[in-house]
C-alpha cells in the first residue's frame, strides 16, 4: 500500500509531490506531460506560452515552491496597462487619461469616465475589505473574496454601457474566462485591482518560461510519475482508499493511506465516486470557462514599439490580450537581441466562436489581428502554435461564495486540490496542493505511530514471519 496516490500532475498536484517526496508516494496523470494548465516550450532566448505565464510573489506559497526548488522568478518589468483600440496603441501613461486618448463618441467616452470612476472606487473599498487581518486565517480572507459583491454579475453591476465602453472594460473582466454576464460583479472589480496594482498580485514571471518550475518539480519525483494513467475512479475502503485508473488500455488499481485529488473539479466529482454528497454537489457546481491561446516566435531584428509593453488589451478583437512573452528577456538585455515572443488569448465567447475551428483557421485570424494592433509583427512571425483549453479556468459566479464552506472543509483521506479552491489561479494551485499534502501528512505521520506499536508485539519463538 502506498502513502499517497496523487491524481494530477498540474501545479496543484506537483505542488503536494513535492511537500510529500519524503513519503511513499504515486503520481497518476492522465495526460502525456507533466504541467496541466502551465506549458511553455524553450526557444533560444525566448520561450513560446501557451499558458498561465505570471506567478505571485512574495510571502506566497508560489515564493515557497520557488525558493525550496531552486526555480527562480524576477518581476515582469513591462506594464500590463496596454490598450490597442479604433487604431490606437497605448503603451503608457495613467489609466485615467485613456478615455481622452483613445478614438470614441463623446457619449462612450462620458460613460467610460463615469463608470471607470465607480469601478475606481470600489478597487479601493475591494483592496480594503479582502486585505488580510491581524490573526486571520487565509481560508476566513479567501472567504471574504468570494463574498464581496457575490450577489450579482458584473454586467448587472456596470449596466447598459455604449459599445466602445463596454469593450474597453471586457477585455479585463474576460480574463477570468468568463463573460460579464457570468462573473460576479466582485470578481470583475478584483480583476481590476489585479490588473491595475500590478505588484500585489501576479507580477512574477519564471525565468525560462512556466514550465521550467513544473518540470523541477517533476524532476525531484520523476520516478513516481505515471504518464498516460486516466483515473477512473476513487473508493475509500476501512483505513485506506482505492484509485482504480486506465493505461496502455490496461485496468489498474492502487490501494494508498491517503489521496491528494487535484483535477479539475469537473473531473473530481466524477471519479470521487463516495466523496460525501454535499462535496460532490459543490464540485458539480464549480464552472469553468475555455481559452484558446496561440504562442508566436518572431524574428525581427530591430526595436519594436511594444518592448517595454508586458501585457496589451485588444478589444473588438478575436483575442483579448497580447502578452510579449519577451519583455521579460529585455529587462536583463544589454543591447537588443533579436527576435520575440508573443502570446494571444481569446477567453470565454471568444474562446467558444474559435475553439473547433482547425489550428490553421485560428491562426489565420489571429496573425490578422495581430497585425492590427502591432503593426508588422505578422511579417515577423518565424513559428506560431494554437492550444484549446477547454477546462481555461474557474470562475467566480454570482453565488460561489457558499459553495466555500464545503469544499474546504476537513477531510478523512481524500483531499481536494486545484485553483477552483480559491481566487488567486497558481497561487490557489500551489497553496490548496500544499495543504492537502499537509493534510496527508498528518494522517500517515499518526497511522505511523500507531502501527509500530502492532509490529512491535514480540513475535513467538518458530513462528513464521514475512
Ligand atoms: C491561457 C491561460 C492563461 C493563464 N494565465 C494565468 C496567469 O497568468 N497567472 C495565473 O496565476 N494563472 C493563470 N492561468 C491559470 C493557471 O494556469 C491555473 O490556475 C493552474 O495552472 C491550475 O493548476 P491545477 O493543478 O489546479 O490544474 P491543472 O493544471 O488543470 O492540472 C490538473 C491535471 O490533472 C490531470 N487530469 C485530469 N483528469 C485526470 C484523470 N482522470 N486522471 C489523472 N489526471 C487527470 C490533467 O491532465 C492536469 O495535468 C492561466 C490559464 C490558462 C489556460
């Protein structure tokens, strides 16, 4: 019997691998690589993304994972205020000018001004009601997040706004892989706080690319991970629990003290066969939205006008954000290099409009509209590849904050882990991955002390042992 079977091998999992190295421990992951959600590829300088890209910083358990791995991290030195609409691109300047300068009705533009001013202030009333408090636990903070503004959606918050208005807000919202529609007014205003203080939330980028810190960490466990292991089903027996799982078209099962379960909701609730009823139910209810990203390698050979840029909002666009994955590699530049990297996302409905159209189709209009808002950088691209998340991320819905309770709740042997958890996404992963490895800590380290005690008993003299 094994110590831990730990179903997943995105960060959430990794993450409890890594805190549980010291025990006997499996890995069952369904895909062909380690990562989930995080997956980045090397290219000389640069890295191509395809996923999450900035990570948080300190006093975090992303800053733990790093510093106990080695991995390092530095500051994305870029703004991710970027704005590229009706032919416009700003790359600087104060937020609060951008309805002066970019090109719209005078009625859009009044609008822009009014509800930028009340999305403005409830940032700050957001900043202070989820900033931690003297002795507070981080579940009783996480909470709080959730709580705030959880009654309505953003739309029904922001309510009727011209066109131009409404697009300009969109891209910042739909990050969350949700339409305004569908996410919490409170989520949408903490998306805000997110983007606009950069430096309190993710602003760390892996030196190397993402998938640099999910392969460290794979590596110090490398022979306890099964690639290819589709977990089936998890039934707990008296003292134990069973993971029966698919490989090579072959059945398995793996009988373990204890089960770090960190897949995605979805997924946990259908193989959590007996997980108890009101757990399975919240997990039912967590909703993800899609993303479609593509990752572009360019090789121009001058300065461009976005190298100082980290992250650009393209409204009315098929993707609703440019990353330039190289901005990180110019902070540490002395002169220019050649060559970039680029990233697109288009989340929620312009994921759902791109999703099953062929790679070809959506890299036809991407490369397009990458042309609008940088122009010449189609001309540049050396290599470009499309990723389909249809599981993008989850989010925050009018009525999430009480599915909270539940889903934290203590548990015997089967413990939850994974960014629905919480509202921080890697930093949510890594943290509920380190608390459900704790969890399973405490259960083995006391299983430990007692078994000793029947081993000890003095086996009778001729009596066979095994
Ligand atoms: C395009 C994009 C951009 C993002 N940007 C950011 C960002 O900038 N910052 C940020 O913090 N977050 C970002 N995120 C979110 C971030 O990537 C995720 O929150 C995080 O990686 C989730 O980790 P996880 O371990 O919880 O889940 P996952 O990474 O989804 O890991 C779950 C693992 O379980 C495996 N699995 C599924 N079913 C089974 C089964 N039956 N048996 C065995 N294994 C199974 C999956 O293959 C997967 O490897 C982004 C996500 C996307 C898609």
């Amino acid at each position: 019997m094994r110590d831990a079977v730990i179903v997943g091998a995105g960060l959430a999992g990794l993450s409890a691998a890594w805190r549980l190295r010291h025990w006997d421990t499996l890995v069952l992951e369904s895909g062909d690589r380690v990562g989930g959600r995080i997956r980045s590829e090397k290219r000389g300088p640069y890295f191509l993304n395809w996923g999450g890209h900035v990570f948080a910083g300190a006093d975090t358990s992303t800053a733990s994972l790093l510093a106990e791995t080695g991995v390092s991290s530095v500051r994305v030195p870029g703004s991710l205020k970027g704005v590229a609409m009706n032919g416009k691109l700003l790359l600087n300047g104060r937020i609060e000018t951008y309805p002066a300068r970019i090109p719209m009705s005078t009625a859009a533009r009044l609008a822009l001004v009014r509800t930028g001013a009340k999305v403005g202030l409830d940032v700050l009333r957001y900043a202070r009601a989820v900033a931690l408090r003297p002795g507070e636990t981080s579940g009783a903070r996480q909470q709080r997040i959730y709580d705030f503004e959880n009654d309505r959606s953003f739309a029904d918050y922001v309510g009727d706004l011209p066109d131009d208005t409404e697009a300009l807000f969109r891209p910042t919202v739909t990050r969350s892989a949700a339409d305004p529609h569908e996410l919490s007014a409170g989520a949408g205003i903490g998306y805000f706080s997110l983007v606009w203080n950069i430096g309190q939330g993710l602003d760390r980028s892996i030196v190397g690319g993402p998938s640099v810190l999910t392969e460290s960490v794979a590596a110090s466990v490398r022979d306890r991970i099964r690639l290819g292991a589709s977990v089936q089903e998890i039934v707990h027996r008296r003292g134990s629990v069973v993971v029966r799982y698919t490989q090579d078209g072959a059945d398995h099962e793996v009988e373990a003290r204890t089960v770090v379960l960190a897949t995605p909701a979805p997924v946990s609730h259908r193989v959590g066969v007996d997980l108890p009823a009101d757990v399975r139910e919240a997990l039912s209810k967590i909703v993800y939205g899609p993303y479609v990203s593509a990752a572009f390698l360019t090789n121009e050979t001058a300065r461009r006008p976005w190298d100082d840029a980290y992250g650009i909002a393209t409204p009315k666009r098929s993707f609703n954000v440019v990353l330039n994955m190289a901005n990180v590699a110019r902070g540490a530049e002395t002169h220019r290099r050649p060559g970039g990297s680029l990233m697109t996302f288009s989340p929620a409905g312009l994921a759902r409009t791109l999703i099953d159209r062929s790679d070809d189709e959506i890299l036809d209009v991407y490369t397009r509209d990458l042309d609008r808002v940088l122009p010449g950088s189609a001309d540049a691209i050396a290599e470009a590849h499309v990723q389909r998340w249809h599981t993008g991320a989850p989010f925050c819905f009018p009525g999430r904050g009480r599915l909270q309770p539940v889903l934290t709740r203590p548990a015997e042997r089967v413990f939850l882990a994974g960014d629905y958890l919480g509202t921080l996404y890697t930093e949510t992963a890594i943290s509920s991955g380190f608390t459900a490895a704790s969890d399973a800590a405490g259960v083995l380290a006391t299983e430990r002390q007692i078994r000793p005690r029947i081993h000890d008993v003095p086996v009778a003299p001729g009596a066979a042992t095994s």
